[in-house]
C-alpha cells in the first residue's frame, strides 16, 4: 500500500512537471512536441479548441490499443494519469517565462520529458505513440523505436505544412529534448556497459577489475574456442559491468596484462544488486 501511494505520487509530480513544460513553454508559443500530446497541442492550433478536450479524445484510441496490448493495471494508471493531465492544463494559469524560441524547445523539452519518465517509472503512460509502438511491434515486429519514429515524422511534416518550417524544426528539437531526457528519467543518469572479456590470463585479469576498478566478475566456462591461435579448450570467460567513466581505465587494465585479450562490449540498459561503482546517487 505504500509503495502504490508512492508511485502514485511519483505519478502526480510527473503530470506537474509535464503540464509546466506544456503551459509555460511550448503551448504559449505555438511549439509541438511528438507523440499524442504533439496532435493534440497541432489540433488546438489548427481548430482553435481547447486542448485538454483534444488531448482526452485523441488518447482514447490508444488506450484502447493499450487495453489488449498491456498490463489492466498500467491502462487504469495511464487512463487517470490523461485525465488528471487535461484537467491540470484546462486549470493551471501559467504565464509564458521567455520569449526566446531555443530556451523554449530546450526548457519545454526538459520538463515534459522529466514529467513523462516519471510517469513510464510508475506504470502510467502520458503518450500514447509508445502504446501504438509496442501494439504494431507485437502484430508485425517492427520495432518500437521505429514506428514512434515514423509517427513524429509524419506529425512534424504536417507541423511544416500546415503552420511553418521553423515551427516544425523548433518542435523537433522539443521532441529530441523530451526523448533524452525520457531516457535519462528512465534508466538513470548514470551510464553502464557490459564486457566479456576472453583471454589465456583471465584470472589476473579478473583480481586487477576487482582490486582496482571495484566491481564484480563472472567467470563462466566455455567448453571450446575457435580464433587465429587455433581452438582453445576450456576457455576462460569473464563477464563484468561497468560505469562508463571507468571504460578507458579497464580498457588498459586489461591490455597491460593481455594485448590480445578478445573483449566485446555492450549497452546496458538497467543493472540492480551486485558490486558496482556508482558515481552518483
């Protein structure tokens, strides 16, 4: 119970930070953002109607989307988390803080993108373009990414045509500001990455990563090896996480007890528990 009190807390801000990024920066000054909200807010202008009404009617069809696509629990939370967003902006009475059209992107950028990851961390959705990827992506295969991509293409080229150039590409960086930031809220603002790392010293290896660079090692077995040095048997792997700040100190770490060392790194998207070095918290 109080975890879901915090997360609908969490949920609440969210909407705050969103409504402030949408009432004092993009929609004062005729600016987009992708997604849903970005039909909404091009709709408003276009038809002169008010669009906390826009935002809730254009949202319904991908609720809907949502209802068969994802968890009864996320659609119930992103249904109330709309609702609540469009009565904030037909409510809240904020005056535009500057006139300069890169502080707007950037600033609106930044506060809908913090309040639209807030809310994702929590369970709720914001915008529904998400929810048309993962639908389209579960029929068809197509990757999210891609399809949120060709969504705001099509918006921004209608943005273009339909009111201006420069209002388009304000919007677009809007919208890139807002996806950063999204991801920053997300997976944090720390950055991690993955290494397997093969060698013939991988036991030297595997003391100097946990002596100097502080952090945790897996050593798996491979049963058999094929390279340039022929076939290896019974080869050492050692797979390990990392902050990114350390990446060029484990890079020579590793090339002063092996230069030939194989190493493969690899995003990582979200790492709890285990020993790793955190440089921010």
């Amino acid at each position: 119970m109080k975890l879901l009190f915090f997360e609908y807390l969490q949920i609440a801000l969210g909407i705050f930070l969103a409504s402030i990024g949408l009432k004092a920066f993009l929609l004062p000054n005729g600016f987009l953002d992708g997604g849903v909200t970005g039909i909404a807010i091009l709709v408003s202008l276009i038809f002169e109607v008010n669009i906390s009404l826009i935002l809730l009617i254009v949202s319904i069809p991908f609720l809907i989307l949502a209802w068969n696509t994802l968890t009864k629990k996320i659609v119930i939370k992103s249904f109330l988390a709309i609702i609540t967003l469009a009565t904030v902006l037909h409510f809240e009475n904020f005056t535009s803080i500057t006139e300069d059209k890169l502080l707007i992107s950037i600033f609106g950028g930044l506060f809908l993108g913090a309040g639209i990851g807030l809310a994702i961390k929590n369970g709720a959705v914001l915008d529904g373009s998400e929810i048309l990827g993962i639908f389209i992506n579960d029929r068809f295969g197509v990757s999210i990414g891609k399809v949120v991509l060709l969504f705001n293409i099509i918006l921004f080229s209608f943005t273009a045509i339909l009111i201006s150039v420069e209002v388009a590409m304000y919007s677009i960086l809007a919208f890139l500001v807002t996806a950063k930031v999204i991801d920053f809220m997300i997976e944090g603002f720390e950055d991690f990455v993955g290494l397997m790392i093969v060698s013939r010293h991988s036991a030297e290896i595997e003391k100097e990563l946990i002596g100097s660079v502080k952090t945790g090692v897996t050593n798996y077995k491979g049963g058999k090896g094929y390279g340039s040095r022929g076939v290896q048997e019974q080869t050492e792997i050692l797979h390990t996480v990392i902050n990114r700040i350390d990446i060029r100190r484990t890079y020579n770490l590793i090339a002063k007890i092996d230069q030939n060392a194989f190493i493969i790194e690899f995003d990582v998207n979200n790492v709890t528990g285990g020993i790793l070095k955190k440089y921010l918290s």
